[in-house]
C-alpha cells in the first residue's frame, strides 16, 4: 500500500474526462480505525470561489477542492464545464450532501442551477449574495425548492470552511455491520504503473470494505478491491457520502469509464430501456413528445434516451414515458433519476424520473 501511496503522488491520471490531474497523496500512514466525518458541497455560480475554501486536488470537467482538519474532511466540487455542459452540473449536485450557490447576478444559469439542485434533492446549503443583491429578490426563484431552506452567509471564507467543517464533524462515519452492502459510481480513473487500475468516486449507497469482489455494471466484469484511502488515509472500509480512491485489480483502466458503478448489492440492476413516470418542472413549457432525445441522470451516468412512448393521461406533467437508452442505465430500483433536454435553451432541466 506505500507503494500505491508513493505512486498516486506522481502519477497524471487517464481518466474520462478531459485529461484531469490525479489527487496528490501525502506521507504513507498505516490503516486507521478512527473515525471521521466527510461532507461533499458543490459550489455552483461563481468559478473559482471553491479555490477559496480548499486545496485543489483533482481537475477536469468538474474541479475538486479539499480541505482536512484532523480526521474531518470537506470535498468541494465546482462543475468547471458548466454552463457550457449541462452534464457537469449534474455531477456536481449528484455527489452533493450540500451546496454552497454564489449568486452574483439574477438570469437563466442562476435559475437553471435552482431547477438541477431541487431536481437532484440537494437537501441542504447555503446562499452567498453578491453585487449587492438582497434576499428578497431572490426569494421568488427559490420559493417551493430545497434552496428555500438554505441559509444565507456573508463572504467570509474562513469562517465558511470552519462552519463546513463541522458539519462534516458532525455527520461521522461508523465502521459497517459486516452484513451492508453498496455501490460506488466512478467519476474519475487512470492507471497505476506496477499498481493496476485506480478509480476515484463517493459511496452512493450503502458500504464497501477492502477485499470486496464487487461487480463493475453495466457489463459482466468481477473485481476486487485491493485498497481503499479517503483523503490520503489507508482504511479498511467506507459508507455512503465518503469519498474515495480505489485500487482495484480484475480489470484495466481502459475498461472503465465514468458512470460505471462498482457494487456488491444484488439489488442494483442495469437497463437499457425504462418505463418510468416523470415529474416535469413547472417552468417546462411543453409536453414531451415522441421522439425526443432527452438525457437521464443518475449517479455519475447521464445518457441519452430517446422517447418511444409518451403517456400523458389526465396531467401531461407527469407522463409514463418508454424510453430507449443509448447505453444501459444502472440503478437500484426505486432510485430518482434527473430527465434533461439538451435542446432546451434556457433550461434544460425538464424534471425527475423514478426508475422501477
């Protein structure tokens, strides 16, 4: 494991996305038992306010800023891409226990990162009001969403980092009961010379341990996983919310892709057509209509579907839609998932899906 430590230090990563640079890793520790605390915030409306808060780690599409104290850590996720890609604000607020909206100026991509972050469920934040804007004219763009129980902050960093910091203290993190299970979608991976494939994500779901034989989905691939760090620490285990870095073995880095899901619940499964209910957004003008191709977000996945059917009943904002995707889609049923029209001009967020 120090040599895996000593290599991650040094190594540029090959991930699925624009080439990003691979986490740094610090002095090799042994395995720790202690416990920590880790909360994930996507820091959406002003680029570059997360370089503020943490220490920048990994870069691509998405850019991650971290910062520790003790065994407490804080991940900051900033959708770089965005607005330009509407995929990467998705990723952010998916792998989002909070959200931090710097709000500089009233327009569409403040309104459409309202809509993906009460579409995602991002259940709790803060609100950073800039160029003198005031909580009153904001307050009707976030009436009836999450972002109606965010809390508004003055611009003070450190005293920002210090509040998230704990939070994240006081979310903890538990060792497992043996029995658990869970899944961890891949949003960044590269490979390791003399080590094998490396892969960075967060627990979606449930709990991992090292040495899990764990299937890699969509597809019929078997790993293991050799190792697990979160934030530089060698641990025997994770749970849902931390994020981590994986050395696995059973299968290349050029096997692998963002969205893939690690998992060893047999309840997650993987389909390439759905018939599922949506839920459209108020501000959605237009019901959907046979044919299109919308995009279906969940977890770190976010894949076309084109409409075969479309039944609108008695409310064409909740339609039942069949859908083919163009690649399979893995959830475990009963998940939400986030529909989007990439042609939608000013907003793109159409609403959310639950996937049975």
């Amino acid at each position: 494991m120090n040599r895996l430590l000593e290599l991650i230090r040094i190594v540029r990563s090959r991930p699925c996305a624009d080439h990003p640079v691979a986490p740094k890793a610090i002095s090799p520790s042994s395995c720790s038992t202690r416990p920590m605390g880790n909360l994930n915030v996507a820091v959406v409306g002003a680029p570059d306010y997360a370089r503020l808060l943490g220490k920048k780690s990994t870069t691509s599409d998405m850019t991650f800023f971290d910062v520790k104290k003790g065994q407490h850590t804080v991940t900051f996720v900033e959708p770089t891409k965005y607005p330009e890609r509407l995929s990467t604000l998705f990723h952010a607020a998916a792998m989002a226990d909070a959200a931090f909206v710097v709000v500089d100026q009233i327009g569409p991509v403040l309104g459409e990162t309202i809509v993906m972050l009460d579409c995602v469920g991002v259940p709790r934040g803060w609100i950073l009001l800039k160029n003198y804007i005031t909580p009153e004219q904001v307050a009707p763009f976030i009436k009836g969403t999450v972002l109606e129980s965010y809390s508004f902050v003055e611009d003070d960093p450190v005293r920002l980092r210090e509040s998230m910091l704990k939070e994240a203290e006081a979310i903890g993190a538990r060792e497992p009961d043996a029995a658990s299970c869970g899944s961890v979608p891949i949003d960044h991976h590269f490979d390791v010379k003399g080590v094998g494939a490396v892969v960075l994500g967060r627990v979606a779901d449930g709990h991992i341990r090292k040495h899990d034989k764990v299937r890699v989905l969509p597809g019929d691939k078997v790993a293991e996983i050799r190792s697990i760090q979160k934030h530089d620490d060698d641990y025997d285990w994770a749970v849902r919310g931390e994020r981590v870095g994986l050395a696995i073995k059973g299968i290349t880095a050029e096997e692998l892709d963002r969205g893939l899901v690690l998992t060893t619940d047999d309840k997650v499964v993987s389909r390439a057509a759905l018939d599922c209910r949506i839920r459209i957004v108020k501000y959605w003008l237009n019901p959907i209509k046979k044919g299109t191709v919308l995009h279906v977000g969940h977890w770190m996945q976010f894949v076309p579907a084109r409409v075969e059917e479309v039944d609108d009943g008695a409310d064409w904002r909740n339609p039942v839609l069949k859908l083919q995707l163009q690649k399979e889609l893995v959830f475990k049923p009963g998940s939400k998932a986030t529909i989007s029209y990439l042609e939608g001009g000013k907003l793109r967020v159409v609403g959310t899906a639950l996937l049975v």
